[in-house]
C-alpha cells in the first residue's frame, strides 16, 4: 500500500504546529468549496494546532480515476491514512470530516485506532437501513453524471439548493452558497459516474465494529435534511461508547460548531 502511494496526485494544506487535525470533506466538496460555504472558518484554527486539509481522489484539485473501487468508503480511508503518514509522520492524530467524510474517517480509525486520538463526525450521512434505500438513486445520479458532467450536475444542483442545505443556512448564506458547487463544475464525467457508483454501494462500518472504538468523538449534525439526516447522527452517539452529539436546528448553533471542533481538538492535545 505504502509503496504505491503517490502523494504528488493529491492537492493537500498543512498548517501550524501540534496536536493535528486531519480533516476529511464530503461528496462532491473540496478545500475550495468548504471555504467558499464559510460555515469551517477554518482560517480561525489555532496555529498551535497542525491542521492537515486535502481534496479526496476524484475532487477538487486533486487526479481523478474512472475506478469505482477508489472511491469507496475503505479506499478513501486508506489515501487518508497514507496522506497523513507522507505529511505527518507516525504522530497520533485526531480525524474528522464532514458527510463523505465521516466514512473515511470511521473506517481509517478501524484500521489503526491506536494512531487516531479523537474523531469529528460533522453531518453523518444516510447509513445501513437509510442507505440502501438510496442505492437506486445514486445508480440514476451516476447515468445523469455520466451525460451531463460536472457543470451540468451542478446547474441542476443550483436551481435545488435548497433540497441539499436546510432552508435556514440557505438564507443566512444567500451570497457565498452556491460557491459550494465550485469544485464540481470541474470534475469530469467519467469520474462523476464511478463516484456515484461507489455512493451506491459504501457504508458506514457494522454497529459491532463502531463499538469497539473507545475513541473521543464529537458529532455535529443539523435538522431538516434528507441526505444526513439526524437519525443517523444519533444513532452513532449511541453506539460510538465515547461520543458527545451536539444538534443544530438554526444558523446560531452552526456559528458554534468551529468552536466546538477548536475547544475538543484542546482538550486532547
């Protein structure tokens, strides 16, 4: 694994000194996108701590593939791992992401958990029960993608953003939201379609293994939507044993969750 890594193919930002964060984005996301939301602030993260962002294989900056198998949940999870070791070496991280993000995180933390110190699961998505019952859609997204590529999914998305966001984050972020569909009007269509292809068929690990990690976690989830929905976010801070949920139901607790990331990042540094 580690020999055929090629850090070169991925498009990454380490900042600061101490305790790392390594920071995971979601579906069709990036560092460009997340920073256009402006809902991370990440320009406010303490420079005592290492911060280490990175658009996933197939987003952003980064190369894509036509395999579906590199966009699966434990794929990602190893480039994560891998990234993490080429940048930061053997230090004991704390892994956190956002919806896609969640995934890879999770399972990289099943796979070496004494190395991770801490998880931050923002906006878990659908997952067991829930997830299978979108696999249909995700196989019909991934023949839209295939015709229309990335600007043409993200027109689409444009005209709907309101069925991605809860309505109330939609109007507190009229003039930057849409910039979160930047990063896909530039992802190529072959890739779109093995993407959506791995959605349909990723998950999130067994309730037995997410039992096992007695790692601190936080989780950070909002109302009102459908592709992460609450049920799932509650239903990890049951069977994660050391996890602390906090629930968003307008901008104001939104405003709080970089606090909340920067205070237990703190805690376990």
């Amino acid at each position: 694994m580690t020999q055929s890594f090629d850090i070169s193919k991925f498009n990454y930002c380490s900042t600061g000194f101490g305790q790392p964060l390594v920071w995971s984005h979601g579906l069709l996301g990036c560092m460009q996108s997340e920073d256009a939301l402006g809902i991370y602030a990440w320009h406010r993260f303490p420079k005592k701590l290492t911060l280490l962002r990175y658009d996933a294989c197939g987003h952003g900056l980064s190369a894509s593939s036509t395999n579906k198998s590199n966009y699966l949940w434990t794929s990602l999870a190893n480039d994560l791992q891998q990234l993490t070791l080429n940048v930061l070496g053997n230090q004991t991280v704390i892994l956190g992401g956002q919806s896609m993000g969640c995934g890879s995180s999770l399972f990289a933390a099943l796979n070496k958990p004494d190395r991770v110190k801490g998880l931050i699961l923002m906006n878990p998505p659908t997952a067991w029960e829930l997830r299978t019952s979108q696999r249909d859609y995700y196989i019909k997204v991934a023949k839209a993608a295939k015709m229309l590529g990335g600007k043409g999914l993200a027109k689409i998305n444009a005209k709907h953003i309101d069925r991605m966001l809860p309505s109330w984050l939609v109007d507190a972020h009229k003039h930057s939201v849409l910039g979160m569909l930047d990063g896909l009007k530039s992802m190529k269509r072959s890739s779109l379609e093995a993407i959506f292809l791995a959605a349909a068929e990723n998950d999130f690990p067994t309730p037995q293994q997410l039992a096992q990690l007695n790692i601190p976690c936080l989780i950070l989830a909002w109302d009102n939507d459908a592709n992460h929905p609450l049920s799932c976010a509650t239903t990890l801070a049951d069977l994660l044993p050391l996890a602390e949920l906090h629930e968003a139901t307008n901008m104001a607790d939104v405003d709080e969750w970089p606090s909340l990331i920067i205070d237990f990042c703190l805690k376990l540094a």
